[in-house]
DNA sequence: CGCTGTCTTGAGTACGATCAAGTACGGTGG
DNA sequence: CCACCGTACTTGATCGTACTCAAGACAGCG
C-alpha cells in the first residue's frame, strides 16, 4: 500500500490525470467528452509505483476506490479454503480492478504488481457521483462491469488445454495491440506458474503445450518471449477469446 | 418471445409491478425507498408467461432490457464454437439476467425457461436514466453487476467433482431460504444434463457423486427431489459458494 | 562459481470422460 | 387400465487428458 504524498509542486500537472493520459481511449475515461474528463480528473489520483509482489489491496480489505493500471502488470487471485491460490486476470494499462468488491463494499481478491507498476486511484462513492452528472460516464462503467462479467462467463467454459493456452496468446495478444504494442511478438510478464494456474492448468500443462505449438509451427518461444507465427492457426484451436 | 399486447383495465394495476411485488426485498429494488420504487414501477412491465423450453432471449439480439425472473426458472447458456452447450447459470425468482449484454449491446447468451416462468422487463436506457436520479437505484446496480463478477470467478475455479456438487447444492439451498422456501428439502427444476453442464462435469459424473453423498448420509436424492441432511458436511467438502 | 528459482522433460497415475447397458419415470393412445 | 414409447437417470467398464512426482537444464545473481 504505498500511497505516498505527492509534492506540491506537481499536484497541477497532477489534476490533468486523466486528460493528459496516453491510455486516454482505452481506460475509463474512453469516449468521453473533453469537458467531462476534467471532471474526473478531479478525483483521480496517481498512486504508486508498486515493486513486483507488492499488493494494491487484499481479500477483506475495506472498499474505497477503484483502481486502473496505469503502467505494468497487475495480478489479481484469490486463495481458496484448501490453501490453493487462483489466478483471477492479468492486468494491463488501461484496464480497471477493483471492480468485484463494490458488491459487499470489501474486497473479494487480492491484487499485486507483477513488476513496477502504477496506478490511478478512483475513489468509489465520488465516482459513482459523478456518473450520476455525466451520463455517457455511467453508462461506461456500466459497460466496463458487464463486460468483466462476461470475461468471467468465457474463463469459466469447458475447454482442453490446447484451447486454454492458444486463447491466453490470442487475448494477450489482442490487448498488447490495443495498447500500441506488436501483437506477434512481445514478452510475458508472468511465470509459468501464473499462466498455468490462470488457465486451470499445471505448469508443466503449460510447458508442455507451448512445446508442441512450437513444433507445430504456430509459436516460437523461449523463456517469456513470444513470438506468434501462425495466428489464424491459433484461432482455430481457440473456442473464444475475450474481447 | 411472448410480448402480449395487455388489456387496458390490467393497465392500473401493472403500474404497481415493483411495488407490490413479494420479491421486492430481494430484486433490484432491494432498499431503496417507496417513492423510488414506484418512478421504477413506470418502467418495468410484467412479460410472459413463457414455457418450459421456450426462450427470452437468444446469443446476438439487440440488447435492449434487463429482466428480472419473476416466477419460474431461467437458465442462461451459451454455444461454444465446437458447437457444444455451456451452461452459465440458472436464474431464480428476483434475480437479474443480461447484465452481460450491456458492453457490446448484443446479447451474449441465450436465456430459456426451465419451466413456465415470467419476468419483469426494464428497458435499459430508461432504468439508466433513472438510475441516475436516483443513487440509491445507481447504487444497487453497480452492486448488482459487481456480485455477477465475483460469481464467475468463483465458478471458473479449479474444483473436484465433489467440490463443484457440494457448493451447487448449498448455492441453490441459500437463494431458496432466502426466497421464503426450504433450505434442506427442494426439488431441482433442471435435468442433470443441465446440472452437469454448469459444473463442467459429465451427466454420469454429477449421477455418481450424488450417490456418493447419499451413501455418506449427506443428503437424499431421488430423481429431481433432494434433502439435505448434513449442511456442514457439505460446508467442509466445497471450497467456495456465491452468496 | 555455486546457489536459487524457473522452466522443461519424462514416467506413472488418477480423475473424470466416454462408451455402453440397463432401469425408471411420465406421457400418449388403445 | 395397461402397453408403448421417449427421455431422464443410473450403473458399470474402459479410456484419455492432464496431474503428480521426479529429475534435469537453464538463466539470473550474489
């Protein structure tokens, strides 16, 4: 939880969060008109950076803010009574956590940086105020809930492990490109065992795919690089992709 | 699709749909107050009833309204692109269905009775707009989207047969005690295809751990009827209920 | 250089799926 | 009323995918 005061001499550049954002068209704000997104300039808040395994939030906590990624990777996963953990979602630049706790108002997971990461803070209650001012903001987070929902509905599905791991590439790679970053070639950001447990798979599940996808000619990975060869192919294995 | 036209002396007292409803406590207008419940009673109309079998929806119709169950069961499912069903929920007296159409204003999945049932609808753009004059309504949307997302996540967890049966079973035990029905003696609405297809299991497996648990005297089950005698034998053996 | 953690590869296993009967129920018509 | 049928459900036998266990390869780092 490192929210550290911000000097003064910043908090002007600092009101334009969200106006001055690159990821402008991607996050909360996308859509919105100019004088709309002062507003919500007004209560978001930069906060951060978190090193890699330093936590946003944890399960319980109480339910002030949302939060969207702002640079790096986030983790969000839960622990279930048997100990086990499970990974809920990676989270790029530009897309909201936090979502999942405003129905008890604490929070249902827990959410860590996989490596140096930034955030903005959105506090709940002075956002959904302003929602109920700027119609086109309400019916984005409206959108922006219904759309983690289904996310959710498509994780769940019955699917073999080929299907698992050729949508994870897909959706990354979809994400990367919405971002501004190749779509063919980039860098996983997390270990094997977070994909694997991600995909309700065992690591050496994950491993051993990546493996034959190679050998089949549809990737080439070493370590954490990715390079996509054959995407169509890859489309083929998938059952559904998120988004 | 069964909109009949209704006749005009049933006009009046349709008006009081929300407020003289017995779901009221639990439904979306869970708390808020009379007068907020009778600007939602403009907008919601009673629909149905349908059949068994019979669809309120289906995967690419325009998305234009929420609905509430108001009597009988719906189950929401989807058609993956194998061709294969998936079931994502099944939907009781007082819960909310196409929540997840609301991002890309297209249906994602397909919503049928399970048996006659009727429904409320809620025209989404008119419930917005009320949504935003009335916070509390904003509110207990916003939460009613939230809860939806942590139930795909709990459901898209990495469970044993047992585990998925045992917290199916307390599921559906909790929302009927808090519908004013049995919270240990109920009969199943949907066929253990159904059932099966929820938890990602096979019908033959879904068969045989019901058996298991009525060997170990955790509940009875005789076709569709089922007793629950040990809850927190039941309790112990799943990781993670809903609700 | 050796230590540590990540990742890969191999061998054996188990859980749940699939295949295959067989049974019981509910509806229909005689 | 019963005979018939179709569907739902159960039970048994076999199979296969992905897990577990185990060991080894490789990279990063003190």
């Amino acid at each position: 939880m490192s929210s550290q005061p911000v000097p003064a001499d910043l908090q002007r550049r600092l009101r334009k969060v969200c106006s001055s954002c690159s990821l402008l068209e991607l996050c909360l704000p996308m859509g919105l008109e100019r004088e709309d997104v002062e507003q919500l300039d007004e209560l978001v808040t930069p906060q951060g950076p978190l090193r890699a395994g330093e936590h946003l939030y944890r399960v319980g906590d109480d339910f002030k803010a949302l939060y969207a990624v702002r640079s790096g990777y986030l983790k969000t996963y839960i622990i279930d009574s048997a100990g086990r953990e499970q990974v809920l979602g990676f989270h790029l630049p530009g897309e909201l956590v936090g979502l999942d706790a405003i129905y008890p108002a604490r929070h249902q997971c827990n959410a860590v940086a996989l490596d140096t990461a930034t955030v903005c803070r959105m506090p709940y209650e002075q956002l959904a105020d302003l929602a109920a001012k700027i119609p086109s903001l309400q019916r984005q987070m409206f959108r922006l809930l219904s759309k983690d929902i289904h996310i959710g509905q498509i994780l769940s599905g019955d699917f073999t492990a080929e299907e698992r791991v050729s949508s994870f590439l897909l959706g990354m790679s979809t994400r990367l490109r919405q971002r501004g970053y190749s779509a063919t070639h980039f860098r996983l950001a997390m270990p094997r065992r977070d994909i694997a447990n991600y995909l309700r798979l065992a690591t050496e599940t994950v491993s051993r795919v990546f493996k034959r996808f190679q050998d089949e000619g549809l990737i080439e990975v070493e370590r954490r690089e990715v390079q996509l060869l054959d995407v169509p192919g890859l489309q083929r294995l998938c059952r559904a992709v998120p988004d």
